[in-house]
C-alpha cells in the first residue's frame, strides 16, 4: 500500500540550513534530497517570482509528497521536482538548460517516512520484507546482498559500512542460516544479527542490528559512490559565492565532505618547504564552518535524528573573497 499521502519529514537543522546557504530572492537553488518538502519548502518561501528551486529524489513517494505540497503552498517560486539521485546533478541541470545554482543542499539521512514504512525495508525494529531500496527500480535489494553475497563480502560491508566490530562473527551467522531456511524479512535478519553478537554488545544505547542494516542501506544505495560523486562536482556549478551545504548523519559520510571541502580551499600538493606554489592548483573557494553544525540541545531532544546530524557548507570563490587573499 502506497503511503505518500502520509509521507513525513522532519527536517534536521533546517534554521541553520537556510542561513547556511545565504539564499538571493531570485537565485536558483538545488535540493539534493527532496524527501517530504522541509527543506525544500523553507527555501522556496525565501524566493521570489523570479527565483527557482530544483529538487532531486529517487523515490517516487518522496516526489508525490513533493508535488501536493508544491501545490497546496502555491508560493511565488518556480519549484522543479526531478526523479533521479543526486550523484546525476551535472546531467539533470544541463538537461534543464541550467549552468550554475547560487547554492546546494543535501541531507543525506534516510527519511522517517522510510523508516517507518514496514513495507519498504529499511527498520530493524518493523517487520518487513528484505528492501531497502530507496529507488524501487534498482535490481538490487537487502535481499539480494543477503542472499548472494559471500561470507568475506557481508563482513567486509559490516566493518566498512557499519564499522560493526563483530562483522566476522554476524556475517558467518548469516551465511549458516542461509543454508538451513532462506532470510526474507528484516525481523529474520535482525534475530541473526542479534544472536550473533556477545551479551555485552547487547546492552548498548542503540539497536544492536543498526550498525549491520546501515552498512546493507549504504551498499544497496551505493550511498558513498554517490556522495563523492556530488562532492566532485557540486562545487564547479556553484556561482561566485554560491553555497554547498551538506547534512551527514555517520562518520563515513562527514569524513568524505570534510576531506572533500578540505582539498577544496587547500589543493596545493608543493612541499611546505617551496617557496611558491608550482603545481597550479588554485582553491575553488572556502569552508565557511570550520567545526560542524550541530543540532542544540532543544532540537535533539524534540527530534532524535538530529542528535547525530553535522552540516558543513562550502562557499565558492567571490571576487571580493579573492581580493581578501
């Protein structure tokens, strides 16, 4: 059963998010990550007749949602609502005759419309089928990874993913349980999860099996292909000035931006001992926050996502940035 009329979002930093990007009435502006509008929504209600919002998502729901709320608030903005993932963002703006944008957001967690949805997978505490699919026309599934990946393969994501500790023994339970019944549903694969671990590890604030169903969304998604991807060309459509303003919610995906910014207003490979620069390469811009943006004390405790959420945001070269230097 479709769920879109109920699709719900409640999004993380989203006062910071807009200050953050430093939004022109009449710019253009890319929501990277649509989901239930909030984001979305804020920053239409911060342009004019003449500006232009363009939000990206791979889930049908998530642009059904999108396109009643764009109808119902009627604002003075154009709002464009595309079907694709955002490692694509080069593509689909030239495709919409589009060059530069005056700013970037993407909030790379995972919805509460997703999560709560048992139909779609991605709960360990909801019974549902093995998905996790946040495009439903991707051939590969939670199950899939289940079913067809080796013993050395699912530890592997497990520790890399999840950074589980105990990635060897759950991924060795998996595969005998495999043999003996095949694992359908996300409750069949927590109870493994679970059981494979040490009484100590199933004492701890989170989930024991979140560690483990994080590493299968993000290999599913290939959600750090497609964040590094975004990294790599985000920042060349920006306008001067412009902004790229990301959300992560694991230490995975906040070390690939803050190495990402980091290399963008630092390239120069020279040894510190030469005197000048010789190998060309110029800084695109500057990191505007030099430590994260966390949520305060007051948002985390009405909305447990945000408790793990850091925004950084980039700022392209301006000319007066460049005469500052």
């Amino acid at each position: 059963m479709s769920r879109d009329s109920n699709f719900s979002h409640r999004p993380v930093l989203l006062g910071e998010c807009i200050e953050a990007l430093a939004i022109r009435a009449d710019g253009i502006y890319v929501d990277c990550t649509a989901g239930g509008g909030g984001h979305s929504s804020a920053i239409l209600r911060n342009l004019s007749a003449n500006g232009r919002l363009i939000s990206f998502d791979k889930d049908d729901d998530a642009l059904k949602a999108c396109t009643k709320l764009r109808d119902a608030l009627a604002l003075p903005g154009r709002w464009d609502l595309v079907k694709s993932d955002f490692s694509r963002i080069r593509e689909e703006l030239l495709d919409l005759d589009v060059t530069r944008v005056d700013g970037v957001l993407a909030d790379l967690g995972v919805s509460s419309h997703q999560l709560d949805t048992a139909e779609r997978g991605f709960s360990y505490s909801t019974d549902g089928p093995l998905d996790m699919r946040m495009d439903k026309r991707q051939s590969v599934s939670a199950e899939t990874v289940i079913r067809t990946y080796s013993e050395d393969n699912l530890a592997k994501i497990f520790r890399i993913y999840g950074e589980e500790r105990y990635a060897g023994r759950i991924a060795a339970a998996i595969v005998a349980a495999r043999r003996e019944r095949e694992i359908r549903t996300t409750k069949d694969l927590s109870d493994i999860i679970v059981g494979a671990m040490p009484g100590k590890a199933k004492h701890e604030d989170q989930h024991p099996a979140r560690r483990c169903f994080q590493a299968i969304r993000i290999e599913v998604n290939q959600e750090l292909a497609a964040v590094s991807k975004l990294l790599s060309e985000a920042p060349s459509i920006l306008s001067d000035q412009g902004r790229l303003a990301i959300i992560s919610f694991h230490s995975l995906e906040d070390r690939l931006v803050k190495e990402a910014f980091k290399e963008l207003e630092a390239p120069c490979t020279c040894p510190r001992e030469f005197p000048v620069c010789v190998c060309n390469r110029t800084p695109m811009g500057r990191v505007i926050t030099r430590k994260p943006i966390e949520a305060t004390e007051s948002e985390a405790r009405e909305n447990k996502r945000s408790r793990s959420a850091k925004l950084r945001v980039f700022e392209r070269n301006g000319e007066e940035w460049k005469l500052m230097q």
